[in-house]
C-alpha cells in the first residue's frame, strides 16, 4: 500500500489500486447513508475526496463527530473513478484512523478568508488553498533557480549572514551585538540593538567580533571574491534591511540571489538576467500548471498569458535618460516630479512597465552615479554608471545590478568622494590589486519573484514568516 500524491491526473493511472490517503480534513459531509471527507496532504492543491460508507471501519468515529476540520487521518481505501464532476477519482474508503484531533476553534474553516487576518495565522495558513500553492511555486522557483544555474556552469557560494561590511552603503543594517551599552543596562536581552548613533561610545573591544558587526544587506561583495577565483558563481540566502517602509514590496528579511561573472561586461550581465528569468518561469508553467491555473482564477486573471509572454518575448531596454525623457513627456501627473539624477519611484516604474511598454519587463540601464553604490563602473560620461534594473508589472524593481568598477584607483576614489571608510575595504580592493577582471552581477529579490510568478499582491504573502517592521512573530 502506498501514498497517493500528485494531483488528479496522477490518480487515473491508480485506479482500482488499494491506497492510502495521509493529511488533513479540509472538510466533512455526512449524507444520510455516505461521508464525504475532503483531505489534503500538501503534495498538490486538489484534496482527495474520500467517500466512506456506514459498514467501512472507522466509521465510530464519524458517527461520534470527532473528525472535523483540521484534523489528521489515515485512510485506506479503493481508487475509484468520481461520479461527481469536480474530480476525476476518489477513494472509496475502506478504514480510516484519526491520528490527532482538532478543536472546534481551528481558525481556517470553509469560509474565505482574507490574506490580512491569515497573516496572524502564520503557522496555520499552510493548510489554505492559496498558501499551500504559493509555497509549492515558491520551492519550484528555488529548485529552478539552482537548475538554470547549475547547468550554466555557475558555483554555488554560501555568503556569510554575519558581517562588517555595508554592500549597499545605505545604513539599513541590523546590528549584531552581545554587548549591551551601559546606558541600556536594563535590557534583558544579550543582543542588544544599538542605534548606529551611539556606536562611537560603544566599547567595541568587549564585543564578540571586537567591532561592530551586522546581518548582510547582500553577499555581493563576498561573491565577488570567488567570481575571482572561480569564474562565474552565484549565491542564494537570506539577506536583511533595517529599512522602515512599511510597503507591499519591502521585508526586513528576504532571499536574494546573486550570480556574479567574470571576464563580463553589463550587456552579458543584462542577458543573464533575462535567460534566468525566462528560465524559471518557463519552468513553472511546464512543472506546476495545477497551482498556476489556481493563481490565474482565484489571484490574478491573466496571469498565464502575462508570464507566457515573458517566456516570449524580448525584454525592452533603454537607457536612465530615456527613461526620464519617457516619463516627462507623459500625460500623467506624478506625486514625485521626475527629473535627471532623481531616483525613480515605485509609481514611474510602474508607469514604465504597465503603460509604457504594455505589461512586459523592462531593463533601465546607465544611472546617474550619485543614486548607485560605490561598486558600480563608471561610464566614459563621467557622470553614469554602468547598472541596470529590470523591472517588471505590478512588482516594479525585481532586478538590481551592475559591471563592477574593477579599476583600482577608480574604486579608491569613489570611496574617498563618498566618505567610505577604505580601510575597512582592504579585502575588497585587493580583488582589484590581484588579477583584476571585468565583472558583474546583479541581485534578484527572491520574494518579489514570488509575487509576479504567483500574483500575490503583499510581499509578506511571499514568504512563510514574514519580517517587517513591528512584526517578528511565529
Ligand atoms: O537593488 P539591490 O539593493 O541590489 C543589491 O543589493 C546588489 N548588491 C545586488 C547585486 O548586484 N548583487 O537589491 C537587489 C534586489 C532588488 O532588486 C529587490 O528585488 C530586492 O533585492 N530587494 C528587496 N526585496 C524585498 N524586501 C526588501 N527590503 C528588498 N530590498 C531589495
Ligand atoms: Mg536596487
């Protein structure tokens, strides 16, 4: 006897087999001399309709109400083709078990209900229709992820979480620390946040690390490294923001990756971008259509059309400045003015893919370098730097990368001109000193992949548990 898994397909060549069923009722209909029991192992959105008559073993428990929503049972019984329309097969069921009750209060009942109350229900709402379908996709992009680079010839790197260096230079790092500052004496937890303010009056050498020390906004620069070892690499982890924007596209917490190429320029990094993100899609049109038609009836109508077409069709580029000239001449009053060198905000980037360009993602190249990281190339203009973000509908920025200044006095004087602290660069600039190459690389926001190949509309619906500002539960 063995597990049926794998969708409703999968059963039509199961039939007449002896099966059994492992899972969680979702829900219970007792018709005068039948009980159809809904249950769902995880394995694929469609639940095992079990059908279960008065002489079958394990009918006590019925009988005495025990099974109710939530609950965990073992059902053995016959695959049979459904009379009813909704599946092709259920189980005619021979005995079942109840493995572990569930209480009258289980939260998640038949009813809909909304994503906003499911978030204070982290650790429940796996078991819902659309968290268990976001979590299968969310696993076959990660699958898909090392897929397309492992094939490419990319090595898998592991950056460190735990760090001194800013990647992005912006100070929207989480401290880590076990010391706690005389001041907060009274704090009772050995890591304490010290506000980057209070830093200087900090004994640094009674801390762990002897110096301040952080969780990584990227591991670029680590990454980097092994680029100038190995020739191309890529890393996949957990990355942290200490920035406050309570929006549906920012967590604290969230997966990055990053390939970084040697002996490579932003034209090849732009196309890498793009064969990589034609790539997973393709791959979860192909590998997850049951939760993709899910996502196209019950997210986002057209979903499938959207990401058949990415898979399609060649991305628009164009350079910062005709982007800017694009978006002065539109027939559209922004809340933020747009002018050259303004970074742009989410409301341009959606004017840019969803009206512009009609729906298909967009890659702006050649910032202005008073808006980028101290890493990034600088143009024969002097005034731009080669960087690149790939922009998509609904999401905005999915994509930021860029060729890295791989110039040594160029690097030197670019921290100089931005205040950076050189010293602490050292490692970083021998990459420059040692056998330089051209390189580049970029960085994709794991979550906001999530959300324009599912179509859920807030980040924290992206992720298992997600972490935000004022939220850290579950
Ligand atoms: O554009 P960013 O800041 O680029 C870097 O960190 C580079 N070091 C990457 C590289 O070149 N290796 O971040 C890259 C991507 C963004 O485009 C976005 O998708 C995502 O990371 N991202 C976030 N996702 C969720 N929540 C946040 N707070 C995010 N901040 C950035
Ligand atoms: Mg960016």
């Amino acid at each position: 006897i063995v597990d049926i898994k794998g969708g409703p397909d999968e059963g039509l060549n199961r039939l007449d087999e002896t099966l059994v069923v492992r899972g969680w009722v979702r829900t219970l209909r007792a018709q005068s001399s039948i009980t159809f029991i809904e249950v769902n192992d995880g394995s694929c959105l469609s639940n095992m309709q079990c059908v279960m008559s008065s002489d079958a073993e394990g009918y006590d428990q019925i009988e005495s109400g025990l099974i109710l929503t939530g609950a965990s049972v073992w059902i053995q019984g016959v695959l049979v083709k459904s009379q009813g329309s909704k599946q092709k097969v259920e189980l005619k069921v021979e005995k079942l078990v109840l493995v572990g009750t569930s209480d009258p209060s289980f939260p998640i009942q038949k009813k809909r209900v909304s994503r906003e109350f499911l978030r204070t229900k982290a650790h429940l709402r796996p078991r819902t229709n659309t968290f268990g379908a976001v979590a299968r996709v969310r696993n076959a992009l990660a699958y898909a992820t090392h897929k397309f680079f492992q094939e490419n010839g990319f090595v898998w790197v592991s950056s460190p979480i735990i760090t001194a260096s800013d990647c992005e230079g912006a100070g929207e790092q989480f401290c880590v620390t076990t010391l706690i500052p005389s001041s907060r004496e009274t704090t009772d937890s050995p890591v304490a946040a010290i506000p980057r303010t209070e830093y200087g009056s900090v004994d640094w050498s009674q801390d762990f690390f002897g110096k301040p020390a952080f969780l990584t906004v990227s591991g670029q620069l680590n990454g980097e490294t092994y680029a100038t070892a190995l020739s191309d690499v890529y890393t996949f982890g957990p990355t942290f923001r200490a920035e406050n924007s309570n929006t549906s596209r920012h967590l604290a917490e969230f997966w990055m990756i990053e390939p970084e190429l040697a002996f490579a320029d932003l034209n090849d990094d732009m196309a890498c971008a793009t064969a990589y993100l034609q790539y997973v899609v393709q791959y979860i049109l192909e590998n997850c259509k049951e939760d993709m038609d899910f996502f196209n009836t019950w997210i986002e109508k057209g979903i499938l059309s959207r990401l058949s077409d990415v898979v399609a069709k060649s991305f628009v580029q164009l350079t910062y400045t005709d982007a800017v000239d694009l978006l002065l001449k539109a027939n559209k009053k922004f809340e933020f003015p747009v002018k050259w060198g303004c970074d742009l905000q989410s409301e341009h980037e959606r004017y840019i893919t969803e009206q512009a360009f009609g729906g298909c993602p967009v890659i702006i190249r050649d910032y202005p370098k008073e808006i980028k990281a101290f890493y990034m190339r600088e143009n024969d203009d002097e005034k731009t730097v080669a960087a690149m973000d790939m922009l998509v509908p609904r999401v905005g920025e999915l994509i930021g990368g860029s060729q890295r200044e791989e110039r040594l006095e160029y690097l030197e004087k670019r921290l100089d001109d931005l205040k950076l602290n050189k010293e602490s660069y050292w490692w970083y600039l021998d990459l420059r000193r040692y056998g330089s190459v051209p390189h580049a690389g970029f960085g994709l926001g794991f979550e906001r992949l999530v959300q324009f190949a599912t179509g859920i509309d807030n980040i924290r619906d992206a992720i298992p548990f997600p972490r935000a500002p004022g939220s850290a539960e579950f």
